[in-house]
C-alpha cells in the first residue's frame, strides 16, 4: 500500500520528491521547509514584487533602495511561509482529499497541528524583527496585513472570490513600499495596488483550474468553478485592467522614457498566458501560473526604466 507521504506514479502532486530540501536539508527540517513551500518559490516572488514594484515607483532615480528591497525579500520569503502555514492548518482536512495536496506535510502526518503553530509562531517573530526596520505607517500596515493572511484561507469556504482576497492579501507589499519610502500612502500607491489585485485574479483562477474537480467534489469555492468555461474571457479582462492600473501608477508617478514600451512587453506576456493556456491541463496551469515571475520583472524593469 503506498503511504499518504509517498505519491503513487501518476498521482499530481505540488511535493517533487529529490530536490535540493530531499538532497540538502537534514530530514527532520524537511517537513517545515515544504511546509513553508520554500521548494516553491514562486510563491514568494508573487508576494514579493508588488513591494519592490512600489519601492521603485517611490524611488527618485532608476536605482532603487537596496536594504529596502533585501528587507521586503527577507519579508516575503518568512510572511509567505506564514500565510501556508496558517492555511495548511486550516485546510488539512480538505488537503488530504484533493490529489494534488495530500502529501504536504500536515495531512500527510509528518508535521503535527501542534508543530505546526509551533512553526508558524516562529515565522511571524522572524517577520517582527524585519518589519520593525521600518518607519511607523509601515509597521502599522504590516500589522494590519495580518488581518488578511489569518483570514484569506477562509473564504473558499463562504465565498466563490477567495481569489479576491488573495489579491487583497498578495499585494499588501504595494502599500507597504511606497510608505517604506515615502513615510505616507500617496495615489500611485493605491493604483498600484489596486492592479495588483485584478492581476492576481488571474494568475489564481489559472492556479485554481488545477483543483476544480476536487473543489467540486468536497464543496471548495473558487474562481475557476464560479467562471468555468468562461474563464479566458474573465482573465483576459483581469490582465487589461492590471496593465491599465500599473498605467495609471506609473502616471501619476510621473515616469516617462522607456515606462510604457517595457509595459507594453509585460501586457504581451499576459496576453500570451491565456491565450496559450489549456483550462483543463493541470500540467500547463502551473506553468502558465509559474509565468508571472517574468511579468513581475517586466514591470519591475519598467518603473526602473521610467526613472532615467
């Protein structure tokens, strides 16, 4: 028989079994590595570049501030593993049903509920000692953010936009880069944020199609089945808004130069996403998902260009 820690071949799985925490990582740290999805990092990279989008549309120049960005990173990476802390806690009763996440650690049985908050009270005391680096405003809105990673797991459970809140909860860093620099929130901030919502309503609802039979079968919500086959349409109406409000952002920043033809780059890749994007691959979701990393870096490099 195999065990719930060992996926029978075929099985879809987020754990790849042999990477570096299997080839690396002593074996009792292993469960609290996957825990913290450190062996998925993109992840962290979503979290991450709202933040370092807004700490260099805050900037004067086209270098940003180099501590600020390394706090943000150290930031998501311990902020990010929280969040699936909390959520894999609170979903471990779904997780062991649906195929896909089964074998994390908690409903796999390697990690305990116990041990689990044990971790997750770790994680959040490595995130006090960054986030006290800041100025005031922005400790207050880290605080607040917490509001949202502790009740973002919830909504798949009352709503069919969990994927909203996700946005209200991933893009938190907008808001908090640009008081990181500038010590108050300003409209560019706001926009920011606001596109950066609409962009994770599509890059999740690509995420989600990958459960959407599971998440039919125990009674999850998402976008993907509020939507169904009508979900390429949605998205591709998710990413004109996120390349409008990232437009507007940079507008009212007052960028110029280089700005709108890298964004343009961006808006292709997006464009790209859902039009290559088969809803009923798991396989060419998470690669399509996996794919924002490159939006992010785009749009990164064209708030830095608009700078010069």
């Amino acid at each position: 028989m195999t065990s719930p820690a060992s996926p029978a071949p075929g099985d879809f799985t987020d754990i790849r079994r042999g990477d570096w925490i299997d080839r690396f990582a002593p074996a009792a740290a292993r469960p609290y590595l996957r825990l913290a999805r450190l062996d998925r990092p993109i992840g962290t990279w979503l979290l991450l570049f709202p933040g370092w989008w807004s700490i260099a549309l805050a900037g004067s120049g086209p270098v940003p501030d180099f501590w600020l960005m390394a706090l943000f990173a150290i930031g998501a990476v311990v902020m990010r593993g929280a969040g699936c802390t909390v959520n894999d806690i609170l979903d471990r009763d779904f997780d062991a049903m649906v195929e896909r996440t089964r074998t994390r650690p908690i409903p796999s049985g390697q990690v305990s509920v116990k041990q689990a908050l044990a971790f997750l009270v770790f994680q959040l005391l490595i995130g006090l000692a960054v986030l006290v680096q800041f100025n005031p405003i922005t400790i207050g809105l880290g605080v607040l953010s917490l509001v949202l990673v502790f009740t973002y797991p919830l909504m798949k459970r009352i709503t069919w936009w969990p994927q909203a809140f996700l946005g209200l909860t991933f893009n938190w860093g907008a808001l908090m880069g640009w008081t990181a620099v500038r010590g108050e929130l300003e409209w560019p901030a706001l926009a920011l944020y606001a596109a950066g919502i609409v962009w994770t309503l599509g890059y999740d609802t690509i995420y989600a199609h990958q459960d959407k039979e599971d998440d039919a079968r125990i009674g999850v919500k998402s976008t993907a089945l509020r939507l169904g086959d009508q979900s390429k349409i949605w998205i591709y109406g998710f990413y004109t808004l996120t390349f409008v409000g990232i437009g507007i952002a940079g507008r009212l920043a007052g960028l110029g130069g280089l700005f709108l033809p890298l964004l343009s780059l961006a808006a292709l890749q997006l464009s790209w996403q859902v039009a290559t994007w088969n809803p009923d691959d798991q396989t060419d979701c998470l690669k399509k998902f996996k794919s924002n990393r490159w939006f992010g870096w785009l749009v990164l490099a064209a708030f830095l260009a608009g700078k010069i």
